[in-house]
C-alpha cells in the first residue's frame, strides 16, 4: 500500500468513547472538533488503485502494509467501478479504501444453493465474503452475491484533496463509489452517543450485518497532528 491501512481501536463503553474525546480534546486544546459517525460494515477490507480513471489494481488489507492482489476477483463486483469518468474530476491517480460484504439476503440464497449442491454451508456473510475473494477463478465469484461500501481515500496525484471525512464520503460518492447512506457529522461528544444509538436502532432495517459504529475526527488535518496509534 502507498500509505498504511490502519486498524481500529476498539472500544465497548460509552465512558471509553468519552475518554477518547477527553485525550482528542486535551491534543487539540483551544480548537473546535468534529466527529463523523459511520456504519462498520462487516466484510473484508479492500483497497483499489486507479490511474487516469481506469481500475488498476486491487488488494485485500492483509497486514496494513501489502495485501494480496486480487484485482480480477474484484473486478466481477458489479458496485466496484472499472471506469472513473474524467468528467466527474477525477485524480490522475487515485486510491480508494473500502469494504467488500455479502448482503444478508444474498448470504442466505447462497447457502440455501450450496445446501442443494450438498456444500458445506458459510458461517455468516462475512466468511463467505473472505472465502469468495480468495477464489482463483473469477468466474466463481462473479456469481456470488458481493457488494462493496467505501469509506476513505488513501493516495492522491494530480487532483485536489478533501479537507475532511465529511468531504471523502462527498468525493467518493460523486465519483461513483457506493457509499453508506448513513453517516452524520457530530459537534460533539454528547451528538456522537446520540448517532451512535440512532445507528443501533437501524441495525435490523440494514441490508447487512454491521459489526458497530466507527468514529473519526472529521478534520483530516487534525486528524494528522493527532497521529494514530
């Protein structure tokens, strides 16, 4: 990868997410921070790389530094652009980040035809998302029922670059890449608790499994200075 495919620091309390904000707020003392709530779609990290518009490369995260090169796997999901046009002010190069999932209907229409083939059944859409990508033939998973969400851009050349989270998810869905309709910028602490229990309550009307919320400091400059962890 250009630039790292971080991990996520998980957190299971509200008091830790709170603490979280307290050691944001005390790095950046005197500024003003914005969150941005997000789904944390269930499936398999991807990164794609495109070059004057057109699909060059895809890789699974594998250790955050390299993955595997799983372009032609990638290249039968229908919701992944093989094209970017130009006209929609697309970079020269671009890298995009993002989830590849099984929906959960289409999960379950899969295994109900591997039963009829007498096949051992997946566990839950995001094992069978894992197994469908690791195919060699990508004639096999053209037919499996794939999907993918993106959420973040890592190396630009040759274009202008957001400002923000808020501003990836805008660019991103002006170029073509799906995106999830659910996302809020937070004021504060107390906003992101609320949309975080606002995307509990959408978690049974979502058409895939979610595995929590991901919180991001809105401000990708901010977001630099604090650095990661």
């Amino acid at each position: 990868h250009l630039q790292p495919m971080l991990s996520l620091d998980n957190t299971y309390t509200l008091e830790e997410l709170r603490e979280f904000a307290g050691r944001v707020a005390k790095l950046l003392p005197s500024e003003n921070v914005e969150y941005v709530v997000e789904p944390k779609v269930d499936g398999v990290s991807i990164c794609l790389r495109y070059e004057n518009g057109a699909l060059l490369m895809g890789t699974t995260r594998g250790d955050g530094t390299s993955g595997d090169d799983i372009t032609a796997n990638l290249r039968t999901i229908r919701a992944i652009p093989l094209q970017i046009d130009a006209a929609s002010g697309a970079p020269s190069f671009l890298e995009v980040r993002g989830e590849a999932y099984m929906t959960i209907e289409g999960f379950r229409k899969l295994n109900e035809q591997r039963s009829r083939e007498e096949q051992e059944q997946f566990a839950n859409p995001r094992n069978a998302t894992a197994g469908s990508l690791k195919q060699l033939d990508p004639r096999v998973v053209a037919k499996r029922p794939l999907a993918a969400v993106f959420y973040a851009i890592g190396e630009v050349r040759g274009g202008s670059k957001p400002d923000s989270q808020a501003d990836v998810l805008r660019i991103l869905r002006s170029l073509g890449f799906p995106t999830s309709p659910h996302w809020w910028v937070c004021a504060s602490a107390d906003e992101v608790m609320h949309r975080i229990h606002e995307l509990e309550n959408l978690e049974s009307h979502l058409p895939y499994q979610i595995d929590g919320a991901v919180v991001k400091v809105n401000s990708l400059d901010q977001w630099k200075r604090l650095g990661t962890t």
